[in-house]
C-alpha cells in the first residue's frame, strides 16, 4: 500500500488555498449521491475548484457524482461542498479516497457532514426518510481496509483514534432540534428523521439477501458503500462529524425460497405463494435522492445555520 506523504497533502491544500483568495471554509459537507444540487444552494462569491486540477485528488467516476469543490456561504458559514465523492469500490485505495478530507481539514474546516444515499434494512425505514448515523459496523474496516493503515502521520491525528463518539453528538442533537421544531417538515413535506447504525459495505454490488439479514442480525439499519472511511478520517484529524443517510430503497434481506421444497410442492400440484420483490438499482437511487433533494437541502442549511 502506497503511503501519501504529509507533503501531498500539503501540496494540494496550497493549490486550493490560492483559488480561494482570503475565504477560509469552516463546515465541509460530502454531498452524496444524487445529493450533489446541495452546493448548488451556496451563495455569496462562489468559487469552484474541479478535482482534476487539484495535485493529489483522483477522479470520481460515479454517475451524479460531478467531481469539484465548491465554496461558498450557507446560512451565514463559510462552506466548502464536495460535489462528489471517491469509493474504494472505484479501485482506490482508503487513503486516496479520503484525501480530500485532509485537505479540507488544512483549509481550516472543524465540522464535517457527511450525506450518502443508503438502503434501508431496518423495515420502519421508508423511501425518502432520513437516518442520522450514530455508530457504524465496518467489515472492510474489521477485515484491513482502513485510511488510517500504515505509518501515521502525526500532523494530523494520534497513532490510536478512538471512534466511540465519532459521530459528534452535540451536532446529532442539533440536527434532532431542527427536525422537532421544524413542523413544516415533518407535517407538510412527510420528512420522517430517524437515528440508526449505518454498515459500511465495500461494493460495488448491492449486498446479497444473506449478508443483508447478518447485517441485520448485528443490530445495521442501513447499508451504504461510502461514508465510514471519510468520517474515520475526519475524527483523526480532529473534527466534529455529522453523517447522514437518505433511504434510497428498501432492502432485500427475505430468505431465498427452497427450490427443491418449492418443487415438490409444484409436482404436487400445491398452490404456490408468489411474491415479486424490488431489486435494487442505481437509477432507483438516484431518483429518490432528486425526489428528496429540496426537504434535504432545507434540513441541511437549518442544521448549518444552528451550527
């Protein structure tokens, strides 16, 4: 595994830092796919830096995923936005792909929030609902894969992070209060809030009916491929972390019929029970995140603003 030297970073944090003249962003936020429209709220001198020109950022090959920084004023905060976002799962490694949270740390951000699209395990959860990440299981994290493998660099974090209370739960209780006292959202929009645990799976493939039920079974409420190296990153550098999951599908996790008992019975001449199931698929996703994007947008900037 290659090892990206402090200087890299450095490097790239420089480069960015002289596009923004003296606009030093305070709150990153990771816009998730189909998520992306939320920089396109920032307002005030808008400046966009495309990750292609920044020295040490690789390419986001995800489609909705735009591939930019952009900078900006969001409810009164100095905002940068990643339009964008890099997957393991794209053949990165965990370190290129949380780069750009290093650098946003170097421009001087101390608040990081996290959206994702993710499907919903845990049945209560409905299409277009918002969970807010309090833990998170990671099996790739378990397994070796995990940005803060080989040599630590010092300048930015401790050698041994504790991730306990990852996700910062004065901004969980923030976002609670905007959802308790924003009616509007809840009564006229149907915005439903929940908190649960998000498992980070490696992708790209949707998860199989059996992992999905072992995830469950481990206490997961939502299943996504990105987010948890980002937010890990993000702590050793010291941040606050705010992460949340919009439910872009519901999972499949209902046991595959016996085929021989299944069988049998139709030799039998027995009625069969037909059920038809939604698979999952990326053009799904995409769709629920731009059918929830203004109630997220919303929800966003009144968290940013009670920030």
């Amino acid at each position: 595994m290659e090892h990206i030297p402090y200087e890299t970073f450095v490097k790239s944090a420089d480069y960015v830092r002289a596009q923004l003249s003296d606009f030093a962003p305070e709150i990153g936020i990771v816009c998730g796919s189909g998520l992306s429209s939320l920089a396109d709220t920032l307002e005030g001198n808008i400046t966009i830096v495309k990750y292609d020109d920044i020295p040490g950022f690789v390419r986001s090959t995800v489609e909705g995923h735009k591939g930019q920084l952009v900078f900006g004023m969001l409810a009164g905060k100095r905002v940068a936005c990643m339009q964008g976002r890099f997957h393991c799962y794209e053949g990165y490694t965990a370190q290129q792909a949380t780069f750009p949270i290093r650098v946003l740390h170097l421009l001087g951000v101390k608040v990081l929030l996290v959206t994702n699209a993710a499907g919903g395990i845990n049945h209560d959860y409905e299409v277009g609902d918002v969970a807010l990440i309090a833990d998170h299981l990671s099996i790739p994290g378990i397994a070796g894969s995990n940005a803060l493998i080989g040599p630590n660099i010092s300048e930015f974090g401790l050698r041994f992070t504790s991730i306990s209370d990852l996700y910062t739960p004065r901004l969980r209780r923030i976002a609670a209060k905007v959802y308790l006292t924003h009616t509007e959202l809840r009564e006229e929009r149907g915005f439903r809030l929940h908190e649960g645990i998000y498992g980070w799976c490696y992708g790209p493939c949707f998860e199989s009916r059996a992992e999905l039920r072992a995830l469950k079974t481990l206490g997961v409420d939502l299943a996504g491929m990105s987010t948890v190296p980002e937010t890990v990153v993000a702590k050793h550098c010291g941040m606050e972390v705010l992460a949340m999951s919009l439910v872009t599908n519901k999972c499949v996790d209902r046991r595959e019929p016996n085929t021989i008992e299944a069988l049998r019975a139709e030799m039998a001449g027995q009625a069969q029970e037909v059920v038809v199931e939604a698979f999952p698929h990326h053009e799904e996703v995409l769709a629920a995140a731009a059918a929830r994007t203004a109630d997220v947008q919303e929800f966003v900037r009144c968290i940013v603003r009670e920030i």
